[in-house]
C-alpha cells in the first residue's frame, strides 16, 4: 500500500475564461486534477492534469451526456465548483427581452442545481 497522498479531483464547470480558467490554473499548480465542462476549451499553457468537455450548459439536453464523458473513471469528486455563467443585458427593465432574461436566469440559476 502507497504512502503518497492521493491526487485530489475538482470538477469546474465555466473553465475558459473569468473565475474558472483562474481557479483551474491555480489548481492545476497545485497538482490537484481538474475536470473542467464549458463551452470552450480554456488556454491552459502548462495543461498538467487537465482533463475537458465541451458543452453548452444553457441546453439541458447536452449536460448529462457530458458530464458522464467527463466523470468515465472518475471514482469520485473531492469538490464541484459551478461556475458557468453569463451576463445578461443591461439596462431599464422596461427595455429587456423576457426571452433574454428566462435564459439568463436558467443558465446563471437552475442550471447549477
């Protein structure tokens, strides 16, 4: 039995750009493995343990499949950031599309559930 510290797994999702990509280049210093989910894949110059699927977490139907791609040998997660969001128009709400704000909302709320 080894003696040597188990790798820590992090799964973020939002990795390409903001917070994400930060967080996911700090861990990576840290030899902590990321998985990391967004829409694109994020600039990693020394990509360490990286690993990344590509979705679009504001259509439902694609998160499951990609999460399960991204988890294949994944024995567990010692921590979930959920990160992914978009900014939403500003502006007088008078002004505002419904339509623009439902899809804020449920990228930015209800997909992180």
């Amino acid at each position: 039995m080894s003696n040597a510290p188990e790798t820590r797994r992090v799964l973020i999702t939002g990795v390409s750009s903001g917070i994400g990509l930060g967080l996911t280049r700090t861990l990576l210093q840290q030899d902590v493995r990321v998985l990391g989910i967004s829409r694109h894949a994020p600039d990693l110059r020394t990509p360490g343990q990286f690993q990344f699927v590509p979705c679009d977490l504001s259509y439902l139907k694609e998160i499951s499949p990609a999460i399960k791609r991204l988890l294949t040998d994944i024995p567990r997660l010692d921590l979930v950031i959920l990160n992914a969001g978009i900014l939403g128009p500003f502006g007088d709400l008078k002004t505002q599309s419904i339509y623009e704000m439902q899809r804020v909302m449920q990228l930015n709320l209800w997909r992180t559930k």
